[in-house]
C-alpha cells in the first residue's frame, strides 16, 4: 500500500464503513460500506464510481472502457463539471466541463452519522494550475453522504477579491435495464436548448423517452426527475428519483450507438444500459458570485423500487 493510502487511512478511515486503498492504476479512491449501501469515490475529480443501496442493483454506470488516468475524466459515475458547463465560452482549448473532474481533491474529513450513512467531504483549492485556465480564487468542497439515498452537495466560496461566474454539474450517469423502455418524469412542461439542432429552444410536452441521441438543457426546472425503468424482464425494474437544490436547469445526455462508437472509452453498445440527467447550473442557470458569496448545487439520488 502506497504511503499517500496508509496515512489517509491514518488520518480519516472509519472502522468497519470507510477506508482508502488503491483503485484502478493506483488511483487513491475511498471505499465506503455502511449497514445501508456500499460506495466508491476517487480523489481524481472526487469522482463518484458506485452508489449500491443494501437490495438494489448499482444505480450508477460505468463504462467498462473508462479510463482511470491523471488527465481523463473517468466514464461514468458521477462527474463533477465546475467551474464552466460544456466547452469553454471563448477559448475552445480550455477543456470541455471545467477542470475540476479532473483535479486531484484532498480529503476534507470523514463522519459516521447517527442515522447510519457516512460522509466524506473532498475539497479543492485554486492552485497556478487552475488560476491559469481560470484567473480566479475560491474553496471548492464535494460532501458526499453514503445511505439509504446519496447525498451529494457541491459547494464554491469566491475567496477572492473579484466576482466570477461559474457553471456546474453534477452529471450522473444512471444505470438502467434498457433504454429503450425507459421513461423520465417532472421535466414535462419544460423548454429545453436542444444542442444537437442549433441550440434551437423546444417544449417537452410529455414525459421524456429516448430512442436517438440526446444532448438537452432544460431551462428554468428545479423540478425532481424520476427515472422509470420498465424493462420487461423485470431484473431492473425500479424507478430512480433524482431531487436537487440550487439548479433551475437539468441536462439529459445520451450519446446513442454513432457518437458511443467515436468514443474511446465509452462502449460500443453502452448507451442502451445509461442515461444521464445532469443537475445543473448551465445554459442561463450559471450563478455570480461576488467575493465571500457561496453556491451550493445538490442531488440526492434514491431508489424508489418496483
Ligand atoms: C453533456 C454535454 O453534459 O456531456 C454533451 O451536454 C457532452 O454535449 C457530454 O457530449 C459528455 O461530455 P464529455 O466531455 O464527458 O465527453
């Protein structure tokens, strides 16, 4: 075991729920196991990987193909994009969604709550790599609560003396029997920017379904969305719910068997077992921060069964 692992093993394992070992290429990553659900987070990008509530299947997906590298952001799971939303504004070879799933986060601390579940809070500092994509100063923390649901609540500070703006999502990727018997609740009603025709704005007048690629941001929701996941044969038949704060838009991506192929580390036919909705704040939901202001932008994801 590498010395970073022993002595935040040291430092902040709890026994018999929470310990640090060394995940895929060495990648330091936490592993929880409480009496309620079992979880992994990495340090690099603080990178959500597994989320498994006692008698539910995993709820997250991950590509088989995901690369664990210090540069990557992993496939899967649940990507934190700060502090911009998609590519760049104005310098496209800035990296696409920010660079914070790709920074490697320090541990804040580690509790072991009354209730049964386990947090851990990760935490990120501007350092002259990030001022040099992004001239500015702010504390960054991720506090994931591991229990019946997860909790995932990502919080900036602009600890500096200018305002800045930022984009944020926390883009999970779900993992579902067959895409093409699902359904998404609560965004019903709702315009969306469709990315793939021109950033043209549509209406959503019934519940979502998916049967080509998608790439949506709906505008002005904080509504919470509820996966329903209808596969006939039953084995991954539940319906996940997704309830946030801070976001007024929810971004649904799914890259479908063309763009899956294209990707070097998304499989070829895995679009049809994920769908990812993104609380979000993109498009016009970005959020101004004036020196000392907070954002806090949260999920909390649950399995409400058959
Ligand atoms: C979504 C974007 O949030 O993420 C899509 O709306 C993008 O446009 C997708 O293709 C995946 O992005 P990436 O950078 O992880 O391949």
């Amino acid at each position: 075991m590498t010395d970073q692992i022993e002595a935040l093993n040291r430092q902040f394992s709890l026994a018999g729920q929470l310990h640090f070992q060394a995940g895929e290429n060495g990648q330091p990553m936490v592993k929880i196991d409480n009496g309620l659900a079992t979880a992994a987070v990495y340090l690099h990008g603080a990178h959500i990987t597994a989320f498994q509530p006692r008698g539910s299947e995993p709820v997250l997906w991950m590509s088989p193909l995901a690369q664990f590298q210090a540069d990557k952001a992993i496939r899967g799971g649940v990507p934190v994009i700060w502090p911009w939303f998609g590519p760049h504004a104005t310098d496209s070879d800035k990296p696409q969604h920010g660079f914070a799933r790709t920074a490697e986060w320090r541990v804040g601390a580690t509790e072991a709550l009354a209730d049964g579940s386990t947090q851990l809070q990760l935490v990120l500092n501007d350092t002259s790599v990030t001022r040099a994509l992004w001239p500015h100063v702010f504390s960054l923390s991720l506090l994931v609560t591991v229990g019946e649901e997860l909790n995932i609540e990502l919080t900036c500070c602009n600890t500096g003396e200018q305002a800045f703006t930022v984009g944020a999502a926390l883009h999970s990727y779900f993992a579902i029997g067959d895409i093409n018997q699902v359904s998404v609740d609560g965004l019903q009603g709702c315009e969306y920017i469709d990315q793939l025709d021109g950033d043209q704005i549509k209406l959503q007048d019934e519940a979502l379904r998916i049967s080509q690629e998608v790439d949506r941001i709906y505008l002005d929701t904080e509504a919470t969305c509820v996966i329903h996941d209808e596969r006939d044969d039953a084995q991954l038949s539940r319906q996940i719910q997704i309830k946030k704060t801070g976001s007024r838009s929810t971004v649904v991506w799914n890259p479908w068997a063309e763009k899956a192929k294209a990707m070097g580390d998304f499989s070829d036919d895995g679009y049809q077992q994920m769908l990812c909705i993104e609380t979000a704040n993109a498009g016009d939901d970005v959020r101004l921060l004036l020196p000392g202001e907070v954002h806090s932008l949260s999920q909390i994801i649950s399995v409400l069964g058959d």
